[in-house]
C-alpha cells in the first residue's frame, strides 16, 4: 500500500548535480499543473458545455534535462495537456531564462502534450483553438507556464552521470484507426509494407544513475489518442496516458521501497503521444447510439446524422475504459523497460530548429511543382470525429458544402478562388488564414525541431499526424540521416510538440475530406512540406550544420488577454448554523475491496485556489497508536473530487469524494477528509481556507477470488505490476 503523505510543496527529484560533466548527465523533474478545477471549458473536445468541475487525476508536466561532456544541453517536457501553444513555449523559456540563464532556449526545449481532452483550456493564442474554451484565462495559462519551467528548473538540478538503454515492440489492441476508409487510399504497395493500419511500435528509453545502476526515470513514445474519457466527462483527467504514467511511478517507488503519493514521486515517467492523428482508443469501435448497428464508414453516421455515431470501449464506461487502455500501456511499457539491455553510446547532446512559413512553401512532388495554402478548414472539420462528433449537422467526407454554411462563411471571411483551388477538393468552411481578430485563427508560422541525444532522434510533430503520414516523416528524417553519414539512429515521433497546426494527413488521405483531412489546414500538400523541412533538419543535424530562421511566430499573449470570458467567483456560502467542511453525507460504516467509499461536503469553488502541490482530498488509514497516515489524494485514479454547484445565485455547492478501494487495501479503520477554500461574502476579504472529516469506517478482509471474478482480473495481474495491485 501506498503511505506517505501528500507532497506539499513540487520535490525535487534525486539530485546529485556533477560540477563538470562527465559523459552524458540526465535528470527528471515533476510539477502540478492540474490548474482551474471549476467552470473553466475543456480544451480538446470543443463542447461548450464540457467545463472542469473536479478532478478524477491531476495533470503533471514531467522533465528530462540532458547534458553532454561539452555542456550542451537540452531538455524534454512530456505535458498532460491537450496541445501547446507558442505564447506558453515563449513564456517557458522567457522563465528559465530568468533562472538559469541561457541553458535552455526554444531551440533545445521540446514541449509534448500527451493530448488528454480533459484538461483545462484558456491557454491558446490563436482565436480558433481558444474559442470554445471562452477564449484566454490566466490561471490556466501561468499554472501551465510556471509548472513546465518549475519541472525543467528541477530536471536540471538534478543532473547526474547517466545511462540510456533502448528497447522498443509492439502493442495491440489498444487502439483502432477511426478513418480506415481512408488509410486504404495508401498507394497499396506502401501499406503492403505494414501489417496494421496503426503504428503499434511502443518506444522506451530506461534512465540509469552510471553511479548506483538504479532507474530513475523513463521515456514512453506510442501512438492513440487520449479520448478514453468523453466529451460527458466534466473531471480534470490526464486520461488513458495520465494513468499509464501513474502506474509506472508508483510501481517503481514501490519495488524502491518508497511508497510515496501521486506528486511527491522520485521516479518520472513519461507516457508521449506518436503519430495517434487517426488513432482511437475506443476499441470497440463507432456504433449507432440508437439502433447499436455500425455507423456508415465512409461518413461515419447514422441515418445521416453525426451525432448518433459514437466509438466506445473497451470498458462498459469512460473510467474503465482509461483503466484498460492505461493498463495495456503500462504492461508494455513494464516489459519492455525490464528487458531494455542495448545502451545508447550518447556522443553527444544537439538539435536543429527552424521556423518556417507553413502557409507559402514551394515544392516538386512527383515532378511537379506545388505549394502549400494559407490555413483554412474544412466542412468535415465541424463533424467531429467518432471520439466526439460535433454539435450541428455536419458528416464527414463531405467535399462539396452546402449553401446556408457558405453564406455563413462568406460573413466571416469568404476564400477567394486560388484559396479554393489551392484547398481543393476541400470545400472551405473556415477560411482561417484571413481571419486575424482579435488575433490569427490558426498559426502560419511552424516551429520544427528534432533533438539528438546521442544516437536518440525526437522528432516534435507540431500537430496531430496520422498513421501514414508520422510513417513517412519517420522515414524521410532516418534516410536524410543516414545519407548525411549517421546511421544506426533511432528515430521516435513527439506528436502534439511545440505549438498545435491541426492535423496532417497523406496527400491520398486527404482527398476522402474526413475530418482529419478536413483539419489539414495547409491544403493537400502539407505532408510533402513537412517531409521536405524535417529531411532539411535531419541533415543540419547529422553534420552539425546550423539552421537559421529568418521569420518567427507571434506572441499572441497580449493580443488574446483582453478576450476573457469566464465567469468570477463572487462568494461562496452555506447557509445559518452551518459551516465549510460539513459533511453532508457520511460513508457506509464497512465496506469491502472491490466497493466505492463516498462522501458529500459543504465546500468553496475550487478556484479560489487550485491546491498546486496539494490535494482537495485525503482517504487516510487509522494507525495501531491511534494516528493516520496518508493512503491517497486526489491526484490518485482511485479517487475522484466532484465539483456540484448546488446553488448559483446564493454560492452554495458540495464535493462529493469517492474512493474505489483497490484488490490489496489492508482491513482496518479508514476516513476521507475534504480541504478547500471558500471566497467570504464581503467582496475585500481574501479566500479562507476550511477542512473537514468524515466518520471513520471499516475496511474488511475480502475474498480476492470473489473481487477477480468480478472485475476480470487475473491473479497475475494482481500479484505481478503495480504495487500488488494497488491501482486496480
């Protein structure tokens, strides 16, 4: 069992800093950035109505700063977010720059989002991403800045004499192309060369102290999207990712004997997205809501209608299914870290960067000359996917429009013809490219980066790329190496890196105008143009040639500030002759491994301050002296901290806590305990912070059988990964 107390304050993470490098250095580092838990929009889904109002697992930003023997550094950041955007990478660096001087910079920073569609949003500077989530908000945007710069600042300090060992294999069955009609546009000579229609390589590079031989942090690249969760879903989750990441840390401190909570671990782990553009993890598939049949799979509806076709599984909900598809990436991620034995030689630590004018690259595909487009999106983009289908009557596959949503269109900005040709076949819905208030819709200018840790090549996809086209990045950027003289590299995809450009698809794909295809915003050579710059890269990199940029992307920070429009918080109360704290509901008095623990509270808005390094619950256990100790915080996946407003108008509201007791809880006496902060109702007070308890309860032997036959579980599982079985 997992019993230390909550981390109060961000940890560093071992360190043992080398005065003068030795070889390569590495360190990790760790910060909360879970950020606004309470009526803030998502960012992912592009449901309005999809607000934060709790926490099911909090949100991390995790580090690995490298160092070679000539003290060139670099450093990456695998973020639980839904994307990055340039004015967060610019205020990141701005950041570091302040604290460590010139280390860090744009060009040796990548920033990964892992793409969980249930964190937060405000944080985006261009107007297109930031509509739906009611356009910019502080508190999200400086947790995010500050906790990524705070988890580089501590990776950093945490340098030591380092090994790398690789190993990589394949994953099944945790993820399903949702656009296969159109991965089959492939040329079939080039599909023929893959036996599926996702990339199901798994990478993982093991981090070793060269001083003791203990792991302390670990690299995870796969491809699927974090959509485990729903567009229902209304708790802060880091998503199938998130849990895989949890599971791999706690496991680790606990066969180190450390046993500590979420967010105070010394092992990182980071679970990075890949090339997941077309990739699901609802493995069941899109079905119809109302008759349970197949979508369409050209369109992806259901009597015409989007919205009735929804992929799902393979849990019988959202929060089993992020179990199963977490657990599926931790399994494999666990054996192959256990069986990694072939160790990176790191000659040295390097990168090439370059931004590029994305919307006006010229280019000869197959002998002729063409040209990507000024952004735009198109028709199937408002559709959605079967992930989350959109909320009007849009389809995907839709190359022609239709004459309301053009006359819509032509108010914001209508395309001139060589917009449209230049797009085609794509029928332009949004003509993002001329539409610049209150800033650009969609960027222009593309940050692009490969980073070189030793014979390790990190490509930072700036985007969402599918299968086949990540296929053909990775392979453009391995043979530019090798033709430049450096052989033997291993090459991984970063997807979602640096800033958000949509989705790229294959020129084939492209054609189909799913809405993957749709939300390829340079038009239909988009893919070529990234193949033809990170080929340039790759040979900058492999003869140490410097690259220059001679554009740069706007810093749209003080353009999209003024365009906020989240609701205050006004004051919060509970009424005569009660108090902040309250428990409203008591648990049960017993309760056995397999049941759920619930409580309600009287409690604030969780805004009045988001608990960054803190928790708004604990679940402790009774000591044999009478004391309590820690069993687990709201950072936790058995837990969950729901948010309900109960009343608007006077500010009244409730957190209800719920505790799923895992396979290998040991009987005893138990109690959950609620912090919060409440705003008073005269306007000049400050925040007050409150608690509040929960009567004690039992937990009882229970039978484990009984709890397998149950859930599905397999004793191996129970006894084999995760301390015992403690996540489960």
């Amino acid at each position: 069992m997992l019993l230390l107390s909550v981390a109060t304050v961000l940890v560093v993470l071992t360190s043992s800093t080398a005065v003068q490098a030795q070889g390569l250095e590495a360190g990790v580092g760790y910060a909360d950035i879970t950020g606004p838990a309470g009526e803030v929009p998502m960012m992912g889904y592009a449901e309005a109505s999809q607000k934060t109002a709790g926490i099911h697992m909090r949100l991390f930003a995790r580090a690995f700063a490298f160092r070679d023997a000539e003290g060139r550094s670099a450093a990456f950041v695998n973020v639980d977010a839904g994307m990055i955007s340039p004015m967060m990478k610019l205020k990141v660096i701005e950041i570091l720059k302040s604290k460590l001087g010139s280390t860090y910079t744009e060009a040796n920073v990548l920033l990964s989002a892992t793409h969980t569609h249930s964190g937060p949003g405000g944080y985006h500077g261009y107007t297109l991403y930031a509509i739906s989530t009611l356009g910019y908000f502080a508190d999200t945007f400086n947790t995010l800045a500050n906790g990524i710069a705070r988890s580089i600042e501590l990776a950093h300090a945490a340098l030591r004499p380092t090994k790398l060992q690789f190993n990589s294999g394949q994953l099944a069955n945790s993820g399903v192309n949702r656009s296969p009609a159109s991965y089959l546009l492939n040329p079939e000579s080039e599909r023929a060369r893959y036996e599926h229609n996702t990339d199901r390589d798994m990478t993982v590079v093991k981090l070793v102290d060269a001083n003791s031989g203990k792991p302390f942090g670990m690299l995870n690249w796969f491809a699927v999207h974090p959509t485990s969760m729903n567009n229902t879903n209304l708790l802060i989750s880091g998503d199938n990712k998130g849990w895989a990441a949890q599971a791999f840390e706690r496991f680790m401190d606990y066969q180190a004997g450390t046993n500590t909570l979420p967010g105070g671990q010394r092992f990182v782990a980071s679970f990075a997205n890949a090339n997941e553009g077309d990739v699901s993890p609802n493995t069941d598939g899109p079905r119809c809501m109302d008759t349970g049949e197949p979508c369409d799979i050209a369109t992806s509806t259901c009597g015409g209608k989007a919205k009735h076709c929804v992929a799902s599984g393979p849990g019988k909900d959202m929060l089993e299914s992020t179990r199963i598809i977490g657990l599926k990436q931790f399994g494999r991620a666990m054996e192959l870290f256990d069986s990694a034995k072939e160790e990176l030689a790191v000659d040295s630590v390097s990168y090439s960067h370059q931004y590029v004018d994305m919307s006006n690259q010229q280019l000869t595909v197959n002998g002729r000359r063409v040209r990507t487009c000024p952004p735009a999106m198109g028709f199937s983009f408002a559709a959605g996917t079967t992930d989350g289908p959109g909320g009007f009557d849009f389809t995907q596959g839709d190359t022609s429009g239709n004459p309301f949503w053009n006359l819509v269109r032509g108010i914001l900005s209508k395309p001139n013809q060589e917009q449209i040709n230049c797009h085609s076949p794509k029928p332009i819905l949004l003509n993002t490219g001329y539409m610049t208030f209150p800033t650009d819709w969609q960027p222009k200018v593309i940050e692009t980066q490969l980073l070189k840790i030793g014979p390790l090549v990190i490509v930072a996809l700036p985007g969402e790329f599918t299968t086949m086209s990540g296929r053909r990045v990775r392979e453009a950027v391995q043979k530019a190496l090798a033709d430049n003289g450096m052989t033997g590299a291993k090459v991984v995809l970063s997807g979602v890196s640096n800033l958000y450009s949509s989705y790229v698809t294959t020129f084939e794909e492209y054609q189909a105008q799913r809405y993957e295809a749709a939300s390829t915003i340079f038009g239909p050579h988009t893919l070529s143009a990234y193949v033809q710059q990170f080929g340039k890269l790759a040979a900058a990199l492999a003869t140490n040639t410097a690259v220059q940029s001679e554009i740069h992307p706007p810093n749209n920070l003080g353009s999209i500030k003024g365009w906020s429009f989240v609701s205050p918080i006004v004051y919060d109360s509970v009424g005569t002759n009660r108090n902040f704290g309250d428990v409203v509901q008591q648990p049960a008095s017993s309760y056995s491994a397999g049941q759920t623990v619930s409580a309600k509270f009287r409690t604030g808005h969780p805004r009045n301050n988001m608990m960054l390094g803190g928790t708004f619950l604990l679940v402790q256990k009774k000591t044999e002296n009478g004391g309590w100790v820690d069993i687990c915080n709201d950072a936790c996946v058995e837990t969950r901290f729901s948010w309900v407003r109960t009343n608007g108008v006077l500010g009244r509201s409730e957190a209800h806590i719920e505790w799923d007791i895992p396979a290998c809880a040991q009987p005893g006496i138990y109690r959950l305990k609620h912090f919060g902060w409440y705003k008073p109702v005269l306007i000049w007070e400050s925040p007050k912070s409150f608690s509040g308890t929960t009567n004690e309860f039992t937990v009882k032997n229970s039978s484990l059988r009984r709890f397998l036959r149950r859930t599905g579980y397999t004793i191996d599982v129970i006894n084999g990964k995760i301390g015992g079985g403690c996540l489960l």
